[in-house]
C-alpha cells in the first residue's frame, strides 16, 4: 500500500480475517504497529497467518469464532483490555436462486453478516466509552445498496442492512466519540469469488469494469485504513465504494 498510517498503541479485532480482504486488513493494521486480534472459523488458515505475521514481527493473535453466536461474540470481546478499531468484515454468501432460499440459510447469512455487527459493537462499547471514543467498520458491498447480482438475495438484503445500520449507529454513537463507517467493495479477487461461478464469467466482468479489472483485497485494506486513521476524524456515518467505477455507467458494455 502507498499509504502509511501509524497504529502504534492501537489494538485492532479483524472478523474474516483468515483469508481475502480480511487478511489484507490484518497484514495493513499490523504493518502499522497495531496489535490485531485476527477472528475468524477457518482455525488452520487463521494459524498460518498469526505465524506469518508474528514471524515479520507483528503482534497479531488468532481467535477462532462463529459470528453466529452472540453469547460467544461477547465473552471474546469481553477479554479485551482495551479496543481502539472494530473490523466486522466476515460475511456468508452461497451463491443460490431465490427460490431455493431456505429459512437455515436466510438465518445463517443475516445473522454472520448483518446481526454480528450489533452483538459486536455493543459488546466493544464499554470499551470504547472506558477509552473516550473507538471506531467501528463494517464491510458492507455495493450488492444491496446499489446493485443486484443473480442468486444473492439474501446477501444484498444482509448487506443493505449494514448501511442503514451503519448511518443510524453513527448517530447514536456519536456522543461517545465512537466512529462508524463502512466500505463497499465491488468485484474483488478473492477465492469467495468462486462461489460466483464460472471462472470465464469473471473475465467478463473485469472486462466492464471502467478502470479494466478486478479489485484486489488491498484496495479494500486502504479503505478501511483510511477511515480508521485520524486522517477521517471527522468521518461517521459514511460508505466508501470501492469498485473501480464499476457503478457509474448506467449499463455495462457487453464482451
């Protein structure tokens, strides 16, 4: 990444953090001297990455946790001492035909992608008021907010829920001087893009996108470094779209 922040004396919890854009915001706050609590369900590739980044020196430490639990969500944070950034970036997405939506997987995905950011913040904000002020981020995604994409129903719906609450979260939070924001990535490489299909389908997307290609997990990490830094002080209540343009035409050419 071009940019550097200084994260020096921050602790920082990253959600889906095991691989993708998880692990590129992990790697981003731990070069910027943060200590990172790394969480995720993927117990072996969460392991390989606190010891690749304990081995560059970092402080990062791993924390295997199903999102899904609110009681185990709050007995995690509840070992903290301090929490300065909170990451919820894990998601559930299994590419499927709205017709074949059934209530397990409805209640799986609004509770990984929408539900946890609640049980996560309100067990952060004891911490957060102790400190005089924190900042949550959310990684929300343009499926939802502004697009549609086949076979996400349930997604866009989980993540429209997370701008609206990250604008209202905002505004209750305030007070407290806790900051709330969120990231909406476009098509990103990663290997959840394989839940998308065929490989060739990819391709063609990269081919629409106005600045010619896919995103990569870095350009997220930036983001979310950004609004975290004092350089978005004055940030609360936003979403930055991450998509490499791919919004703005009113319909994408055809390759």
């Amino acid at each position: 990444m071009s940019a550097h922040y200084d994260f020096a004396g921050y602790t920082v919890l990253v959600t889906g953090a095991a691989g993708g854009i998880g692990q590129a915001i992990v790697e981003g706050f731990a070069r910027g001297g943060a200590r990172v609590l790394a969480v995720d369900l993927a117990q072996q590739a969460l392991q390989r990455l606190v010891q690749a980044q304990q081995a560059l020196g970092h402080e990062v430490e791993a924390q295997c946790l199903d999102l899904a639990d609110p009681q185990a969500i709050s007995h995690c944070l509840g070992q903290l001492q301090r929490l300065d950034v909170l990451v919820h970036n894990a998601g559930h997405f299994p590419l499927t035909p709205f017709a074949d939506i059934d209530p397990t997987l409805l209640r799986r995905t609004l509770a990984v992608n929408l539900e946890a950011l609640f049980w996560l913040t309100q067990a952060a904000l004891p911490l957060f008021q102790r400190q005089g002020g924190g900042c949550v981020l959310a990684t929300s995604s343009v499926t939802g907010p502004r697009v549609a994409y086949p076979g996400l129903s349930h997604y866009a719906a989980s993540k429209a829920g997370v701008n609206g609450f990250i604008r209202n979260a905002a505004l209750e939070l305030a007070p407290c001087n806790v900051r709330v924001n969120g990231v909406e990535p476009g098509m990103i490489r990663t290997p959840a893009m394989g839940n998308l299909g065929d490989p060739a389908l990819n391709r063609q997307i990269a081919a629409g996108i106005p600045l010619g290609r896919l995103g990569e997990p870095a350009d997220i990490a930036a983001a979310m470094l950004f609004l975290a830094s004092d350089a978005a002080r004055y940030i609360t209540g936003q979403t930055l779209i991450v998509d490499g343009g791919a919004t703005l035409p009113e319909t994408l050419a055809r390759h």
